[in-house]
C-alpha cells in the first residue's frame, strides 16, 4: 500500500505519529511528512490514516487506486 498526505489539509495533531511513528513524523512546519510505510502492516497505516480528522492521509493500493478516504 502507498500512502501520502495532502500538507494543505494537514493541521498537524499528530495521530498519525503516535499510531504509527515508523511512517509518519512532523516536520519544521508541524505537518505530517511520510518517512517509510513499509514499517507497519496495512491495517496499521489504515487505522492511523482513520485518526487523522482532516482526512490529510491518503492511501492507495498498488495499482494507484484510492482506498481511503
């Protein structure tokens, strides 16, 4: 699975760091930047990608399809 976040709706809470903190980290901006979503399993990335109140994280099978949101 690919996942990405759109910076324009990322507020910067942070969920996504705490549940999977392998993907995702905050940068100097305070937005959630994607470090490597090969450390966690899809069910994880899913869960994190659901926490995420802006709907910033998208993400897409291996074909480039959207699964969420």
């Amino acid at each position: 699975m690919k996942v990405r976040v759109d910076r324009e709706r990322c507020r910067g809470l942070g969920n996504c760091v705490v549940l999977a903190p392998g993907v995702f980290r905050l940068d100097e901006t305070n937005k959630a930047v994607v470090t490597g979503a090969a450390s966690v399993d899809d069910e994880r990335l899913l869960e994190a990608a659901e926490s995420c109140p802006e709907n910033a994280i998208i993400l897409e099978d291996d074909d480039g399809r959207q699964v969420y949101p």
